[in-house]
C-alpha cells in the first residue's frame, strides 16, 4: 500500500498501522473517502466498541484514517506535478 511506504519512516507505528488498516479496511471497504459522513465514522466507533475495542484504540485507529487522506492528497499532488 502506497500510504504504508510514503509513511513508514516517519512514523513510529509503521508496525500496527498495518493492524489499524484492515480494521479500518473492513468497515469502509465499499465507501469512498470524500463520501465519508459523520454518521459513518460514529457508525465504525459503535462497531469497534462492540468488538471490545478500547475508545483510546478507536481514537488511534481514525487518526490513521485522517492522516491517510491527507498524505493520500500530498502524493496525488505530486504525481500530477511530476506528471
């Protein structure tokens, strides 16, 4: 996955953000990221939670998803520019 190279060196939990990526995966597999609604990311929270996920888990598991579009939006931008 291009996230986990673009990351891997500036992250200390390159490691278990591999973890976080199929949790994540399997909850929105079949949404993209710009149709993303609030109600969907309380939805994925509800989810974990009954899995027995701590909140503190949770929390780190949707920062991995905000950091993920952002850097996904930094090397779609330099791609154009080196297009």
């Amino acid at each position: 996955m291009e996230y986990l190279k673009a990351t891997q060196d500036r992250k200390r939990s390159a490691a278990t953000d591999r973890f976080r990526i199929r949790a994540l995966r399997r909850h929105f597999a079949e949404m993209e990221m710009n149709a993303l609604e609030p109600q969907d990311i309380r939805n994925y929270a509800d989810v974990r939670r009954k899995q027995g996920v701590s909140d503190t888990t949770i929390n780190r598991d949707l920062a991995l998803l905000l950091d993920f579009a952002g850097t996904t939006l930094q090397i779609k931008r330099v791609s154009r520019r080196s297009s």
